[in-house]
C-alpha cells in the first residue's frame, strides 16, 4: 500500500473520529447509557490512535533510506491498523447505536489485528534501525 494513501486514509480516520467524538458527546449523549456512551467513546479513542499509528506507517515509509522490506512491513501493521479499526471501533458503534449483542464477538478480533499491527511496527522499526546503523558504519 502506497504511503499517500495511507497518509490519506490515516487522516480520513482521524477527521472521522473528532466528527464521532464531537456526535457521540452532543448527539447521543441525551440518547443512551452512560455505559452504551462509553463503549462509543472507547470505539472513538482507539480509532484516533490507530489512524495516527497508520500515519506513523505512512511517514516512516516516506524515509529515503527505508528499506523495501521495512517498507513492507510498515505497510502490513498499516493493513493491520486499518481492518482492526473497521472490527473493533465499527463494532463498538454498532454495539452502541443498535444494542445488538452480536457485534460484541467481532470487537475482539480488531484487538487482536491491533496487536499483530504493533507487533509488525516493532518488527518493521528495529529491522530499519539495524539497516539504518550498518549503513550508518559502512
């Protein structure tokens, strides 16, 4: 995945998540639950830190010296990112607005994509420092 697009989407989501924050906080805060709110809110959060997550990706990957390899595994954690925010996130608004118990089961595989994601980061980020220094010594 191109690193424009990513930049793209990793802005989309942000800009999405003050426009959710900004309906959940004035639009359905009179309409459910403090508990139902809060599971908006949460869906809200970690949408925000993923897409600044798939804007790190993006702008690492614009780095001269990245790697092809690094530059792919940036882009996995990025996928990652972005599938686990459509499970988890959009799963928690659909928990919250519908009530429907069901979309709680899908929460946890985005949980589980944000940790492979972050787990491809470090992988991706220690691999560019090792390049990077050897180099760096050359």
């Amino acid at each position: 995945m191109s690193s424009s697009l990513l930049l793209a989407i990793g802005g989309a989501l942000c800009g999405l998540g003050v426009m959710l924050g900004a309906f959940a906080a004035h639009g359905l805060k009179a309409v459910l639950s403090p508990y139902l709110l809060d599971v908006f809110q949460t869906g809200v959060m970690y949408q925000f830190i993923h897409g600044i997550g798939i804007l790190l990706c993006a702008v690492v990957m614009n780095q001269r010296s990245m790697a092809d390899k690094g530059k792919k595994h940036f882009s996995r954690a990025a996928i990652c990112f972005i599938i686990g925010t459509l499970c988890f996130s959009g799963s928690l608004y659909a928990l919250a607005l519908t009530g429907i118990k069901w979309f709680g089961p899908i929460t946890p595989l985005g949980g589980l994509l944000f940790i492979i994601g972050w787990g491809l980061f470090v992988f991706a980020a220690l691999q560019y420092q090792s390049t990077h220094i050897n180099e760096d010594n050359l």
